[in-house]
C-alpha cells in the first residue's frame, strides 16, 4: 500500500449504464463498502378459508373453494345416520408471523346459536399441519420445527382452545378445520339429531395470536 | 619568442576548432527519459434498481436495501430495489484481478449470508438498440458467477472482464423457480422468511485489485 499515492480528482470516466465514476482514490487497491437491510418487528396473523367436500382435500379441484366465512348452509338429513350433515366443511388456514418470537395460536367461539338454542355440542374443530402447505412460491413448509405442537381436537365453543403452539417462533402454516360432528367413535361432538329445533344458527370465530 | 609562440598556438587553436565542428555534424545522440509509477485504483460507485421496473435511481454509499417488507402471499421479506455496483480498475499492469470478500451481514442474532444473491459479470458497451449508435446507457452483460453472499469470495482476471468491467448486482433471494420449477438463484440461497428475528442487519464487503 504504501507505494501508492492518493491523487487528486484528475478525471470523470463515463461507462455504461450511465455511471458516472468520479476518481476519488487513485492509489488505492482495496475499497470497503457496507450491506445493510432492516427486517421490521412484526406480530401479525394471516388467514385464508377453504370449504370442501366432505372427504376431500382443501384444495380438490372441482370439490373446494375459497370462502369468507364458515358457512354450513343448509344442513340435510342422513337417512341412514339418522342425522342432520353439512354437505361442506371448512379449513381455516393460519399464519402467525412473530419475528421469530416463541408464541400460540387460540381460538374462542360464541358457538352457533339460534335464540336459546345452539348446536355447541355438534361444533367441531381440528388443528392440523401439513408438511406439503406451500406458500404462494410453491415451496413445501416442511416438517413442523421441533418443539412446536398442535392443539387438540374438540367443541369450537368450548372455552380457549389452543390451535399452534410455537416454542421455535417459526412461522408455519397451521390447518384447522371446522365442521359438524358425524358421532363417529373417537372424534369430539355429538351429532345433530331429529330433536334439534329447526332454525338458523349463527356465531363467531375469533382467532388470537399471543406472545408466550 | 612569446608573441610567436601564441601566434602559433592561436592557429592551433582556430585548426583543431575548425576539425571539431566538422566532427560534431555527423550524429548526436541524446537520451529522452520519463518514469512511470505502477498505478493501481479502484473506482467504485453503487446504485439502487427498482426491482419492479428496472430503472436506476439514486447512487448509494453502501448496498442497502432499505427496511424489507413482508409479502404475505409468499410469506417472505422483500426489498423494493436491488443494488448494483460497478468496479473501474484504474492499473497499468500487465496482469491483475479483483477480489471479493464479505464479513458477515448480521444483526448479532441472524444473518442474511444466504438470503443475498451476488451476481458477477462482465458489462461493456454494445450497440444494444442495433441502430449503429452505441448511447452511454447501451450496456450488455455477460454473467460471469452467481452466488450466494455467504460464498461470494471470489477473485475475477483482467482477462475475464477484457473489453468491459466489473459490475456486481447485490438481490435479495426471491426464492424464484423457472416453468419447470427449477430454482433459478443459487442452490444455497432462500427467501428471507419470518424465521429471521427483525432488526438492523449490517455487513461489509471489500473488493480489492492485486497487481
């Protein structure tokens, strides 16, 4: 280095691209430039609703869709069940993003209510994650990271419930889905039955992301 | 006696005067000399390019992309411009090459090493508009090296950037994929993701011209 010597400005070159190099440091062989970037705190939570058949994936072409609401419509009558059935059920996708900060994913639910009746019992709910979920980029999320767990299954109106338990603070895609209860052996609910008043039953969801 | 002897002295004199100069007309041989330094500079200069739009615009101090800002559809941090610098070598030597190396780009906590794509090439003037006229701003590019930020040490030939010079784009990883959902960025490279803690993250690179 120190056979070389600072100049002074002898000269403006004019390259390509319309850069402009002004020769400020003739002389010298090494020059230090910073990087910089600014990733902003965030504590937000995205979601997106699916409906579907029943047994079909949230995304079968033909037998989902997107949806702003879970809506059941009208429910039908399963002769050989002797219950009543929606002919959807809904996924509601979520996405936590808290700058890497370990946190959890509730839900509480007014339940559907119609008057002084309600179908709370029959109103079920399941977190889930899928490995294969991709964002919009087409990459797969991957395995859940260690230390985080799901909630369990049960009634939806049933108290806070916990959906996604994060101790990595990573964001993932979590699945929970929303439908009425089949009376199958081993799932959380009971069936709607022929007693069941008829009406319209309505409520609310709310989802809540806390920092633990 | 001495007045005879300066007389012939004289005519000496005058004689052997007269032989000198007819010698002297025949060659004369004189050096002409100048010293030249060995000169070795760099002219560095950086600018910011709209990622959507490609338009340059302000020059910077340093490659900064600025606060990030999160897409929720792809679930990543973006920037809305990259950066590009160019690297005039100023040097008489017969041979030289310009080296790259980078410190870490790290807030203390994460570091963005293999979320920055660094993409080496060769730019020269080139009658890009096939008009016969070559504008200051008519430039192609001929992608030498693509990497990751974490594995951009590299060092570049005079001969590998002859007839243009050095320019280094400096890109947040999009995480892009071709139609046959290939990766297009470095294997090593992803997406900033809200895996990474937020905060200010800082890094330093250091392009340096070895005779």
């Amino acid at each position: 280095m120190d056979r070389f010597l600072t100049l002074i400005v002898v000269g403006v070159f004019l390259l390509g691209g319309g850069v402009i190099f002004v020769t400020s440091s003739f002389g010298e062989d090494s020059v230090n430039v910073g990087i910089k970037a600014t990733v902003p705190e965030s504590l937000e939570l995205s979601y997106w609703i699916r409906w579907s058949t029943g047994g079909q994936d949230p995304y079968e072409f033909g037998f989902s869709g997107d949806a702003t609401s879970i809506d059941f419509g009208e429910l039908e009558w399963n002769e050989n069940l002797g219950i009543w059935l929606p002919a959807k059920y809904y996924t509601v996708f979520l996405i936590a993003r808290t700058s890497g900060r370990p946190y959890q994913i509730k839900q509480t639910s007014t339940g559907l209510v119609s008057g002084d009746n309600n179908l709370n019992n029959s109103f079920i709910m399941d977190p889930d994650y899928e490995a294969d979920d991709k964002y919009s980029n087409g990459v797969a999320q991957g395995d859940m990271p260690a230390g985080d767990s799901l909630g369990e299954a049960g009634l939806a109106a049933e108290g806070e419930r916990i959906i996604y338990d994060s101790n990595s603070g990573k964001s993932r895609i979590v699945r929970v889905y929303y439908g009425i209860s089949t009376g199958e052996p081993g799932t959380p609910g009971e069936p709607i039955t022929g007693d069941q008043p008829a009406g319209n039953y309505s409520g609310t969801v709310a989802f809540t992301l806390t920092l633990k | 006696m001495l007045s005879r002897f300066l007389k012939a002295t004289g005519v000496f004199l005058i004689t052997f005067g007269m032989l000198g100069l007819a010698f002297a007309g025949d060659s004369v041989q004189k050096y002409i000399k100048a010293h030249i330094e060995p000169q070795d500079g760099l002219n560095v200069s950086i600018h910011k390019v709209d990622a959507n739009t490609g338009i340059w615009g302000e020059e910077l101090q340093d490659i900064d992309f600025g606060t990030l800002t999160y897409d929720p559809d792809l679930g990543i941090f973006l920037p809305d411009h990259y950066c590009v610098m160019d690297v005039g070598v100023l040097s008489n030597e017969a041979n030289w090459s310009v080296s790259h190396t980078v410190d870490s780009f790290t807030n203390g906590t994460d570091d963005l090493n293999k979320n920055v794509v660094v993409t080496f090439v060769k730019t020269e003037k080139a009658d890009v508009n096939n008009d016969g006229i070559i504008e200051d701003d008519e430039t192609k590019d001929t992608k030498l090296y693509q990497l990751s930020y974490a594995n951009s040490v590299k060092s570049i030939s005079k001969s590998e950037l002859s007839g243009g010079w050095l320019r280094i784009y400096y890109g947040i990883a999009t995480g892009e994929v071709d139609q046959n959902g290939n990766k297009i960025e470095p294997a090593d490279t992803s997406p900033v993701t809200t895996d990474k803690s937020s905060g200010d993250y800082i890094g330093k690179i250091t392009i340096t011209l070895t005779p």
